[in-house]
C-alpha cells in the first residue's frame, strides 16, 4: 500500500486478468513525505513508477517477511498491480522465492521486446492498457509447478479454518509430504509454509485488533489468535512490523 500523503484510484481490471489480480490502483504522492508501506501479507506487486521528471521504473516487490517502507519522490505517481494469493507465479517463470523481500527490476525478469508498449505510453491510461497488454502476453504460456494445485489448495484451507493448522497435518490433509508442500510454497508463494502460517496469525491478529471498538485486549487477542501468549505475540509484531502492536495499530 501506499501511505499517508498519496492519492489512491482504484482501476477496473481485465476480465481476463481478474482472476490473477486482485487490484489495480493508481498512486499519486501529494507530499513529500508519502511512502510505499508493505507488511507481510504473502501477496507479490508489481509497480510502475512514472512522472516527477524520472523515467518510467518497472519493480517487482516480492513476498514480504517483514515491513518495508520506502520513500517515494513527491509529483511522481505509480501504477501498483496486486496480485491475488498464490497467482504472481504463473507470470514470473521461476520460484517466488527467488523475490522474497527483494525489489527487483522488471527488465531483470522480462526481456526488452515484452516490455517495449510501456515505453509507448504517454498517460496513465496508456499505461494501464499497455502494462494489461504485457500482461496477457505473459500469460500465454503461463509457469505452473507440479505442486501449484496442491498450495492453491492448502491456502484455501487455511483461509477457511478458525485455528491453524500445523504444516505435517497441513500436508497429511492434502495426501502429500511436508517436503512437497514446502516446495510448493518455495515456488508459489515465496516462503514456507510455517512462515506463511506465522504471516496469517499475524495478520489475524491485527485484524481484530484493528476492529476491537475499545482498546484491545492483547493478552485475550493473543490466545484467540494462536500464539503461545502476549509476549509471542509482541515478539512476532516487532519481527514482522518493526514496532509493537500497541504502535501499529495506533
């Protein structure tokens, strides 16, 4: 997301590319101190920065294991793709693991002649309509490990279950070894599957903290949320956000 001192517009997607991208928005910094803030969440963007006098910036911002918060140039706006949960990987060709916590140059990853229409582009519009362009030709021939069904599966499972799972009765559900869901994970998703469990706790639990009317009860929060207690919790907080939760949640 983008912070504090951004304007945010939601653009339509693609019919075609809806079911990959979860959004797509359009960024405008309105003051010199607007950011681009990510916490863990298990999701990869894409992002085409334009404007403020610098040439068009194409980045990958792969899966997050902790909070990055980075500057961004005031007048300069960006084109931010979202993708849905377990989809980046049919467009990149290689683990998503390879991205995890890096941002990484688009050219690094699609050659030249794929990413010649952005170049193009003279508004936003243009843009949009030229990176979906990219995008659906990406898509053509799209990269899909063995154990893709099986992620899409356990991420589903996870989605749905009150308390979460550990990874070997994770893998037994799904009939395969914890060796092929950490694979899995490693090229679908960018971390393990313990890691990600640790990400969805932690998300878990500033939902509710978020929606608590009063101030939270962080020591109720943390065992309705699964961790060991409210000291865990802190713990994980400052690992995956740099600050406690008392301080992100405000």
């Amino acid at each position: 997301m983008i912070a504090h001192n951004a304007r945010m517009e939601s653009l339509v997607v693609q019919r075609g590319l809806a079911r990959y991208i979860k959004a797509m928005r359009l960024a405008r910094a309105t003051a010199a101190s607007a950011r681009y803030r990510r916490l863990p969440d298990g999701e990869t963007e894409l992002m085409l920065t334009f404007g403020a006098g610098a040439p068009l910036r194409a980045s990958v911002i792969g899966t997050r294991t902790a909070l990055l918060n980075k500057p961004t140039d005031l007048g300069a706006s960006a084109i931010l793709v979202r993708f849905r949960l377990g989809a980046a990987h049919a467009f990149f060709g290689r683990p998503m693991s390879l991205l995890t916590d890096q941002i990484v140059p688009l050219d690094a990853l699609w050659s030249e002649r794929e990413l010649a229409p952005l170049q193009a582009a003279t508004s936003p519009a243009q843009l949009q309509a030229a990176f979906e362009q990219v995008l659906q030709a990406k898509f053509s021939a799209p990269y899909e490990p063995a154990a893709a069904l099986s992620v899409r599966r356990a991420l589903q499972r996870i989605a749905q279950v009150k308390e979460l799972p550990r990874v070997p009765a994770l893998a037994a559900e799904l009939g395969v070894s914890e060796r092929q869901l950490r694979r899995g994970f490693d090229q679908v998703v960018g971390v393990s599957p313990k890691h990600y469990l640790r990400i969805v706790r932690f998300q878990r639990a500033l939902r509710a903290a978020r929606a608590a009317q009063h101030k939270p009860d962080w020591a109720a929060l943390a065992e309705s949320c699964g961790y060991f207690d409210q000291a865990h919790l802190i713990s994980e907080f400052r690992e995956m956000a740099g600050v406690t939760p008392a301080v992100l949640v405000g």
